[in-house]
C-alpha cells in the first residue's frame, strides 16, 4: 500500500506486511505522511514494515548486536544517498505488532502509532541519549501519534 505523491510534493510511504496480526496500513501511512509533513519533509519516500518476531530478532541482532526481539527498528539512509527521481530516500522503519501488543496489550494500535512516530523521528536525526533529547522527541511523538511514551 502506498500513498501516492501529488505534484505538491507529498512524502511516498511503502508498506510491506509480512506478518499476521491485524494492522490499520491505511492509518498508519496517513500517520506517517502526516509526520514527516509535519517535519517539513515534503517528497520523500519511506517504507515501513510490518514483521514477526523471528525476522526482528534477526535484524535486531545483526544490526544492533543485541539478542532478542525488538518492537521498532529504524534504518536511515544518508544524507548523502541520490534522490532517485527527485525523491529523497528517507529509510526503513521495521515495527513488530506482538512486541507491540505485549507493550501495550490493552491498546496495541496505540502502541504501532506510537512506535511507527518513534521510527520515523529517528530517521530524520532525532534522539533519546539525554533528557533534553528524550523530551523534544517525546513531545513530538505524543503531537503526532497522540500517544504519551512510558
């Protein structure tokens, strides 16, 4: 599923599910359009994937060298990287929806926006190190999923 740029220069999001649970695609790309809009990223293209555990615990591992699945993944492209055809390349969000429901079990479409919002700002260089980063991105992700962190 893809939401189509129009000539205004929207953001592309490209979903790939390889999973089972239910997911809301279509709101979940609407929320991801709506982010990067917001972060004044206007023709980019993004994909998000949707993974069970196994294939985020693979990734988990190999790219960030740590065991055990993981909820949300994010792969950025350079800054650096050509825009192929005019279109900026922002990255790959990967989110896992039963690391998400185990998060959030009393509302794990909550918890995908959330963690959906999390990946993106992440792409686009924000960050947790410190508190003072662990606030701006926390007040950005609530602004745009409506969803406070824990």
């Amino acid at each position: 599923m893809s939401d189509d740029p129009d000539p205004g220069g929207h953001p592309t999001v490209l979903v790939s599910n390889r999973q089972t649970l239910p997911v809301d695609e279509a709101g979940l790309v609407v929320l991801a359009v709506n982010t990067l809009l917001g972060e004044s990223q206007g023709e980019v293209e993004l994909s998000v994937s949707f993974v069970d555990e196994a294939e985020i615990e693979d990734l988990h591992v190999r790219y960030m060298h740590e065991e055990g699945p993981t909820d949300v993944l994010s792969f950025a492209l350079g800054d650096d990287d050509e825009p192929r055809d005019g279109v900026r390349l922002v990255g790959d969000v990967v989110i896992c929806p039963a690391v998400a429901a185990r998060n959030n079990p009393d509302d794990p479409g909550a918890e995908l926006r959330l963690l959906l919002v999390h990946g993106v700002l992440h792409l686009l260089g924000y960050d947790h190190d410190d508190d003072a980063d662990r606030a701006a991105m926390w007040a950005r992700q609530h602004r745009y999923s409506g969803v406070m962190a824990p």
